[in-house]
C-alpha cells in the first residue's frame, strides 16, 4: 500500500510541480513575454523586474549545502512518534526533511501535513507518512520548490508545520499537532520580506490581497497571480467568486489558506477550456469578487465586485 501510494503521489506530485512552476509567480525571474500587468484606477506596477539581483547558481548551491537541522523528535502522541533527522536538497522535489516515524501502539498509522510554512511564507508540500503497528519508517515532508521559488526563499530559517495522523482504513482524524516549529542554522538571517509589488485588489481588516500580473502561458490555462498577506489573528481561506474576462462569465479556480500573521503566493486559474469556448485569447478586463472563509468554511467577508484591466 505504501508503495502504491507513494508512485501515485509521484505522478500527482509531478503534475502539480509542472503546473505550479507554470503558474504561480513570486519574487523569482518569469519570461515577461507571456506577462501582461494589472491596471487599477489607470495606476500600472509592474511585478517583473529587470533590476532585481540574482544569486549565481554557484552561491545558492553553497547556501543549500550550508543550511543544517538538528535531529529532534517533532511530535509525540499515543500512537506515534515523529523524529525530523534532517534537511536536505533534492533536484526534482526540493527541500526534504528527512523524518523517522515510530509507532508506539498496536495500530497502523498515517501522518499528513495540514500546513507547511516556510520563513512565514505557506508553501505546498507533498506529505503521506504510513508506519505500520510496532515498526519505524523512514519518510520525508517535500516541500515543493515551486512554493519556495514563487516567495523567493533561498535560505530556510525556520520551518513551521501542522500535522495530523489519521486511520489508514478509515481515514478518520486521530490527531492533530499544535504548531510545530523547527529552526535551522539559517534562522538568525533568514529573509522573510516579500514582493509586494502589484496592483491592491483588496485590503481590510488585516486581509491584503494584491494582483501583480496576468499569466497568458499557465499550465491549466491563463492565471491571474496574486499576492496576499493576513495580519488578523484567524486562519482563513480566500476564494472566488462571479469571474467574467472581457464581459464573459469564466470559470475558474483559486483556493488559498492563509495563516493568521502569513503571507501567500497564489492565482486564479482560468481554464483555457472556458476561455476557448467564449473566444478569448487575450485577458484585458477582469472582474471577480473575493470571498473570505474561517476555517470551518463560514463566510466573514466579501470584497464586493473588483474590476481590472491589463496592459
């Protein structure tokens, strides 16, 4: 079952580190050819920048090699004990943290991440930890390097991860951890600042959410990028709602969790299935309203309708 799992989460994986690193824009260099900027109020910022520093390959691959994590136990519940062993770098995955689960009761048990935060930044991760009854594994937290590009993070300091373990049959929530934060050798100079640059789409009660470009070459189609920041104290999930491109409904996708006092980097997909079907090959006007979630789903706020052109 464990390898099982593990090839289909390989194949899904693949697919969404394809998709992701087509879609999802950050402080790292895009081909600004497929880039148009979002225009607000006839004020145009433009999130691609030709003056920005960039590392040499060389110099980041020093800093990989230099970041370090103290082996430590994580987690402990009645059933399983979690120890992070390690940090390491893969060239198709990304950062790892190498983990050895040990179960400490009579039952087989999963772990999955609920939340993988980076430097204060949430970033996707691939996390499905399965140790049987009375054994030990040795497994990993992929963090995606799609995540980790789009905010810019060369240099982890400090790792923050919600986890919870659950019934392998029944996949029933046994678990769930607490904040669980570990700190690297890099911590003390670790970058949590952000691009910011963009048009501001929405901001109220500590929710900001900027739109920094349009993606005319995204995986699933075209993307609207955005940037968003959560200084209130709740936890919540940004989605969509009512999309229309050029005055033309169009469906689409967005789904973002974003931690109190977090930052995100995220998109509306619009699928290139629906903008065929109404003739759009060009993304020059855009309306969408934003809806704010809590993390039972419950709706806290709307942003009204937010309309937008591109350059």
């Amino acid at each position: 079952m464990k390898k099982g799992t593990k090839i289909a989460l390989g194949v899904v994986g693949g697919l969404v580190i394809i998709g992701a690193v087509a879609g999802t824009g950050g402080k790292g260099d895009k081909d600004s050819s497929s880039m148009k900027d979002i225009v607000v109020d006839s004020s145009v910022v433009s999130s691609v920048s030709d003056e920005k520093d960039q590392a040499s390959s060389e110099e980041k691959d020093t800093v990989k090699e230099q970041i370090t994590l103290d082996e430590q136990v994580i987690w402990e519940t009645k059933d399983v004990r979690l120890k992070a062993k390690r940090l390491e770098y893969d060239d198709i995955w990304g950062w790892e943290i190498k983990v050895e689960a040990e179960s400490l009761s009579d039952k087989d048990i999963s772990i999955y991440a609920d939340a993988v935060i980076v430097n204060d930044f949430m970033i996707s991760d691939l996390t499905s930890i399965s140790v049987t009854a009375g054994n030990k594994t040795n497994d990993s937290i992929e963090l995606l390097s799609s995540g980790l590009e789009a905010a810019g993070i060369e240099d982890i300091g400090k790792i923050e991860l919600y986890l919870h373990t659950s019934d392998p049959d029944t996949y029933d929530v046994v678990d769930r951890s607490d904040c669980i934060t570990l700190k690297t050798s890099s911590f003390d100079s670790m970058d949590t600042s952000a691009d910011t640059d963009g048009a501001e789409l929405y901001n109220k009660d500590g929710i900001k959410i900027v739109g920094r470009y349009v993606d005319e070459d995204s995986f699933w189609g075209q993307a609207v990028l955005l940037y968003i920041e959560n200084t209130s104290d709740k936890n919540i999930i940004i989605q969509c709602d009512s999309i229309s491109v050029n005055g033309y409904t169009i469906d689409g996708i967005m789904s973002a969790s974003v931690y109190a006092g977090k930052k995100s980097f995220d998109d509306i997909t619009l699928l290139s299935s629906s903008l065929e079907e109404n003739g759009i090959t060009s993304i020059d006007n855009v309306e969408i309203e934003f809806r704010i979630l809590d993390e039972n789903y419950s709706e806290i706020a709307k942003s009204g309708k937010v309309s937008f052109s591109t350059k």
